[in-house]
C-alpha cells in the first residue's frame, strides 16, 4: 500500500514513491542535494548542506519551477493565436512566413528584453525558434488546406 500525497509545486498526486534524483543544469539534483561539493557552503556531494541554503534553494527552485509553468502555458495560448493566423493565412491564400512581421517582432522583443536587463541576443535566439515553429505549423495548415488556386 502506497501513502498518496500532493506535490506542493506541481500540484499533482504523489504515492510516496520517489523518482531517483536527476542532476540538473545548476549542478544540483532534483532531490534539493548538490551533485557536486560547494565550497561556499562547505557542501559536498553527500548532502551536508547547510539548512538555511537547502530551504532558500527550495524557496527559489518552486518560484523557478512556477514561472516554468507560466512560461509553457503563455506559450501555448501565443501558439493559439499562431494557429488561427495560419489558418487565415491559409483561407486567403498568404505564404506561411512574413519575414516582415517577424524582422520587426525580433526589434522589439530585443527592445523589450534590454529593457527587462535580458540578453537581447538570448531574447532574438528564443523568437527565432518560436518563428520557425510556428511557420512549420503554418506550412502545415496550409499543405492540409489542399492546392491554391
């Protein structure tokens, strides 16, 4: 018999059994344990990891893992609004890019992300993998749309 639960940052059942802890990107696993000794802390890769680090890395990791959350469903809703611009576009026979539109959106998502102290670089990479998502959809939505003409 399993002990069922909520996990407090996704908000999803848990049965009391526990997935093995993945080392993530910062160097920590997803147990709250570091992967690797931190000096700063006196930390090692066994977990003696002061308290007061451990409770403030789990502070910041559920805001991480909250604004993760925000970002997948922000984008979701901009992939629907995608999605009826392709199918417009499609109806009225328009090509799938608009290199226009998207040279101006990459200027201001560099202006805005200077603005929020972001990498516009980092920001123009980000758009420029949404762009071309998003015109493979449009390609998409056009090929079932059957011949122009």
């Amino acid at each position: 018999m399993t002990n069922s639960d909520t996990d407090a940052t996704t908000g999803h059942a848990t049965t009391g059994h526990t997935a093995p802890a993945r080392t993530t990107t910062d160097g920590t696993t997803t147990d709250g344990t570091s992967a690797v000794g931190d000096a700063a802390t006196g930390g090692s890769a066994t977990g003696d990891v002061d308290p007061a680090v451990r409770a403030e890395l789990a502070r910041l990791r559920e805001s991480i893992d909250n604004i993760d959350a925000a970002v997948v469903h922000m984008v979701a809703e901009r992939f629907k609004c995608t999605q009826q611009v392709g199918h417009l576009k499609a109806a009225h026979h328009l090509p799938p890019a608009d290199p226009s539109r998207e040279a101006q959106q990459i200027a201001r998502l560099r202006r805005l992300a200077e603005n929020a102290n972001l990498d516009p670089a980092f920001a123009e990479k980000l758009l420029n993998f949404i762009i071309a998502e998003v015109i493979r959809h449009h390609e998409r939505i056009a090929e079932d749309a059957g011949p122009r003409g």
